[in-house]
C-alpha cells in the first residue's frame, strides 16, 4: 500500500481535461463497428507513444484515489483460482494504480504466491508490489511461467491485440487470464483515457480469434459490483 512518507504527485481533473483538449486534433477514433472500438494517437499521421503515456500518466494521477474493484471481487477470483488445479507460484495485475488488487490476491490464495501489478505511471514506485511498467510488453521471465493474469484496466490498451498476445504468452500452462467486462467497456464508451472499447460477446471472439495458439476462453462467471453494476470476468485458459 501507498507509504506514507511519500507523498504521491496528484493532477487536477482540469489539468488532465485541459490537456487533452490541447492535444485534441492527435486523438480520434480510428475503428467503430457493432463490437468495438479503438482510439489513435497520431501526430502528423505516426503513432504517437508519448502523447499516449503522457494522458494515462495524467489520468492515473488525477483518479488515483478511486479503486474500480472491490475486495470482494478479487476474492471470487482467488476461490476460482483455488478450487482449480491451478497452484500458482506467481500472478500479474495489469493497470494496478494503487495496487489493491494485488494485495488481496495475495491475502486470498492458497499457498505462498508472488503477485505484482503494473502500471504505465511513475506513481507505481510508490505502491508495494508494482512496477511502472507498460501492459504492451513483456519480461523473458514472464512468459510461460505465469500462474494468472488480471486485468480491469484492458481498455486503456492502444493496441489490444499485442496486449491481449503479450499476456497469453506469459501464462503457463493450464494458467488463467481474467479479464474483467461491465458497464464503460463498450465500444461507445472509448476515450482518450480509456482508448479501446468492446462488447463482451466482441472480446470473447477477439481472445479466441487472437489468441487461439495459447489457448481459449473457457467461460464467463458473474463477480462482484462496480458500485451497482454487475461485473463479469471473462476466463481465458492456456493450453
């Protein structure tokens, strides 16, 4: 959790809203059909890295109080994961901010199971068991050796297909991808912080269709709640 003797940088909403509208003619949406959807960050018509870290930096910062998932979410999840035949030795969170997620992974699963998150901004040295680290790539020693990986923040991925390959390739065999789906992850829903949209029926044919070499979805469970909205989890399962 956050050490008190740092002090966490915070940007204001407005700062965050004000940067984005100065940047507005590089941020446009590039796909939109009945499943999904996909923001571009371009400046003069390349893919502009920066100014994509720069509005997830911001955003992390001005949200950073707010927390998507509860305890009781990741503790559904845990139960899934122990009544498996899954043991787990090691456990990703991808997009953590205040690293919650993996703290309560960590509490409730079996056994001793080293659990990280990561998160694009330079707030993740402040949270215990994070790494700034952007989603879209992967560590040597990630891939086909992690137990899971879980992710609520899939959506602000400039390019879901390296993220959604990346992550599949890391799991070991028999590993579990969650991925969870609920209201502000449709396509309609995209924004230059939440850049990729997509049904839920859409990402269960784009995990099947993308990542079919690694494995499949296995099914889709009912978790907890975002304030009042149902959450579904998603569950890919690796071969």
């Amino acid at each position: 959790m956050q050490d008190p003797n740092k002090k966490v940088e915070r940007v204001r909403r407005r700062d965050f809203k004000k940067f984005v509208a100065d940047n507005a003619d590089k941020v446009r949406v590039e796909k939109l059909n009945g499943e999904s959807a996909l923001i571009a960050y371009e400046t003069d018509g390349e893919f502009d890295y920066e100014l994509y870290k720069e509005i997830q930096t911001l955003g992390n910062k001005f949200k950073l109080d707010r927390q998507w998932v509860g305890e009781d979410h990741i503790a559904i999840l845990s139960q899934y994961i122990n009544a498996s035949d899954l043991k787990p030795k090691t456990g990703i969170c991808h997009g953590t901010r205040q690293g919650f997620e993996q703290k309560w992974f960590r509490d409730h699963l079996a056994g001793d199971v080293d659990v990280i998150g990561t998160e694009i901004s330079d707030t993740a040295t402040q949270f215990e068991h994070t790494i700034q680290w952007d989603f879209h790539e992967t560590k040597p020693e990630w891939e086909g050796n992690t137990g899971f990986i879980y992710s609520n923040s899939w959506d602000h991925s400039f390019d879901p297909k390296v993220a959604f390959t990346a992550w599949a390739k890391c799991l070991a065999p028999g590993g579990f991808m969650f991925l969870d789906h609920g209201i502000g992850y449709d396509p309609e829903k995209v924004s230059p912080l939440d850049p990729f949209g997509i049904s839920r029926e859409g990402l269960i044919e784009f995990l099947n269709a993308e990542c079919g070499d690694y494995g499949h979805v296995k099914e889709v469970i009912d978790g907890g709640r975002h304030r009042r909205n149902l959450i579904s989890t998603v569950i890919f399962h690796a071969k």
